[in-house]
C-alpha cells in the first residue's frame, strides 16, 4: 500500500478520534450538512444512484433476453460484420448476436453483486481481525501486546502485496467461478478494513468516556463491544465506499482474465469486455460498452467515498 493510501487512512482515524469535540450538532450531521453543498459528493451520488437503480430494475427493463442470439444470422465474424446502433438495437449486436444493450442492463446487476458482496467479505474479516488486534493492545497486557504485534504484523506484510495480485492469487488457487471472484477480491481487502478499524479503536480507548466506564468498573469486554466499537466504525464504513470502488475493477480484472464466472452466456461487464478483446479491430464499440460502465461506476463511488472522508477530515472542520 503507498504512502498515501497510509496517510488517507490515518486521517479518517484521527475523524473519529476527534468526532466528540465538535461543539454544534453531531460529527456526521455536519458531514452530510457539508457534503449537500460538495460538487463531488452530489456528482458520485447520482452516478452512484443511477446505478443501483439499473442493476435493481435492469432484468425488468431490459428490452430482450441478454442471452439470446436472435440476430445471430446477422453477425459474420470471418467478415467483421457486426451490426451496430439501431431502433430495435440501441448499442448495437455482439459477436453472438446478442442485444448489447440488454447486456449491459443486466450486467450492472451482476456487477453490484460481486462488489458488495466482496466489500462486505473484506470488512466483516478485516473489522474481526483489526477489533481483537485493538483489544488486546489495549486490554490484554503485555501478552495482548505481543498478540497484536504479531497480527499487526501479518496485516502489513498483506499490505505490502499489492491487491490485485493477492486477489489474483485467492482466484487462481479455487479456480474460475462467481463465488471465487468474490472471495478473492474480499480476501484482498481484508488488510485495509483490519488496519482502519484497529487505528480507529485504539484511537477511542483513551477517551473520557472509555475511561469512565473502566473507573465504574464496566468489564472489559463489554467496553470494547459496546462503547469502542460502535464510535470506531465511522472511517471504516466511509473506507467501505472506496474499497467498493476498487472492488468493481478488480473483479472485472479477473473476469477478463478468465477467472470469473465460467458460463459464457452471463451477462458480466468484466467477461463482456473479456470477448470483445478479440474482435477490436471490427467492432470496438463491444469493448467500450463495458469498459465505459466500469470506468464511470468506478468512478461514482470515488467521488463519493472521497467527499465522505473529506467530510469527515478534521482539518477541514477546524477551518470552518
């Protein structure tokens, strides 16, 4: 992970760490106040939007069957003929003579799945290991030192190999399916949701109100659970918004490489950017389809994610 990725990720711990100061109003009431004026924030939310909306009603508004080659009498493949744009077609046929259009509709649905879904693999496995890492620094004495230096460890040594090989590696070890591309691309984020979060919870368990509730006796790990926890998650989730970003390009990387889902009739924008490589000099358009929705999803949900975590910077806070 660069250094940059490093400082990003420390700013959003010191938000949270800071969150109690703010004197008007609660720390994310002041970020979505901020974040309704952000020409950022307003441009990835209707990108953002626009998309969940096609993947939710894409399968019922899709003109055709996505998997169906009704035109494929049209499609000559040794000419190079490959119909384009018209009135019943939109974005034209593939090599198959399938309806591009219909295609990309139904891929927006396939492609939210795989990158929720690994998004929430990342944080679910990566805030497990980040929490008992942060507990037993804080709480376990010295062996909870030793415990959390030997995890910390690890989750740098992960850190250091850049995602898209470690996700790679996950795929190529279960072989080519859905479910793969999903587990890899979670694997690999695990190490960025594990550091935030133990960043963001140490930077918590010196805080008054941890320090009242162990003066009161409250047991330690209902502390953790109850208090630390819960007013750690708040750089995570926004963290979680630029992982999923990321997570989309990625598994359309492995889908181009051959590692996603094996059924060549499914409507994937990673697979359909992956057949489209052999007939560029023809028919171009069938890999900027996909490619285009990728770039531009991609992008809706970095605008976002960086509005939030600029939202959030204390910095920002303290010069208003």
């Amino acid at each position: 992970m660069t250094t940059a990725k490093i400082e990003k990720l420390d700013r959003l711990i010191e938000a949270t760490a800071t969150a109690r100061d703010a004197k008007t109003g609660s720390l994310w009431r002041q970020s979505i106040r901020r974040m309704r004026h952000s020409p950022m924030a307003l441009t990835g939310a209707i990108i953002v939007g626009l998309f969940v909306l096609v993947a939710v009603v894409g399968p019922w508004v899709a003109p055709y069957d996505p998997t169906a080659q009704t035109w494929g009498r049209e499609v000559f493949l040794n000419q190079n003929i490959f119909p384009g744009p018209r009135p019943e077609n939109w974005f034209g046929l593939d090599h198959l003579g399938r309806d591009m259009f219909s295609r990309m509709i139904v891929g927006a649905r396939q492609t939210l799945l795989v990158g929720v879904v690994a998004t929430f693999i990342g944080f679910i496995a990566g805030a497990f290991i980040g929490g008992v890492a942060a507990a037993a620094g804080t709480f376990g004495g010295r062996w909870g030192e030793r415990v959390e230096a030997v995890i910390m460890r690890a989750v740098d040594v992960a850190l250091a190999i850049p995602m898209l090989l470690l996700a790679l590696s996950v795929a190529a070890l279960l072989g080519p399916s859905l479910r793969t591309v999903m587990i890899a691309v979670g694997v690999a984020q695990i190490p960025i949701f594990a550091r935030l979060l133990r960043g963001s919870m140490l930077a918590q368990a010196h805080s008054d109100y941890v320090l009242a509730a162990i003066a009161i006796g409250v047991p330690k790990g209902r502390i953790v659970v109850s208090h630390i926890l819960p007013n750690s998650l708040g750089p995570v989730i926004v963290q979680a918004t630029l992982v999923l970003a990321t997570a989309i390009i990625e598994a359309a990387a492995l889908s181009y490489l051959g590692l996603g889902n094996p059924d060549p009739g499914s409507a994937e924008w990673g697979t359909m950017l992956a057949d489209a490589q052999r007939f560029l000099s023809g028919a171009p358009q069938l890999a900027i389809y996909p490619a285009v929705g990728i770039i531009v999803t991609a992008l809706g949900f970095t605008l976002l994610g960086e509005a939030m975590r600029e939202s959030l910077d204390p910095r920002l806070r303290r010069q208003e």
